[in-house]
C-alpha cells in the first residue's frame, strides 16, 4: 500500500490538475487531470487495480494498457518521494 510522503506537499489545481511540491528535495512535479487521479487515490492506500478501475469510472475510454501507466507514474513517484510504501496492517491508522 502507498501513502503520500513525508515531504510531500500537494497543491490542488482543481481541472488543471495539481502539483506536488517535495520540501526535502525541493523538487516540484505537474499532475494533469489523469496523473492527480492516480496520485489521490495511491496517497490515500487504494491499491494499482482500485486506482484502475476508478480511472474507468472517471475518465471515458481508459485502455487496458493504463494499468503500466498507473505502474509507471506510482513507481517514478516513489522514487521521488512523493508517495511512500506502508504495511498493509498498520495499526488501522
């Protein structure tokens, strides 16, 4: 499971997208519409296939193939601080 990280500030820019700010890194990263869907629903826990299946019920014509999408843009955000892995019992918290 994922949650945001630490260092992550995220700033919603409403039908733009949004923009995740790393405070450690000081690094920044542009989300457009598809991407900060992705981002919301991995900060918040929900796993690679729930973030799919949101996708098709938000956006028309999501192929099979974003399910790399979504593995690329979780795994490049990881890297980078913005998301961070948590055990999937956590005390409920």
């Amino acid at each position: 499971m994922t949650r945001a990280g630490f260092s992550a500030i995220y700033r919603d820019e409403k039908e733009i997208g949004a923009i995740l700010f790393n405070a450690e890194t000081g690094e920044s990263y542009g989300l457009n519409p598809v991407a900060k869907a992705i981002w919301e629903g991995a900060s918040a826990g929900v796993g690679r296939e729930g973030i799919f299946e949101m996708l098709r019920q938000r956006f028309a014509g999501v192929p099979e193939s974003a399910r790399n999408d979504i593995d690329e843009l979780i795994n490049m955000l990881l890297n980078k601080g913005f998301l961070q892995n948590v055990p999937e019992n956590n005390g409920g918290i």
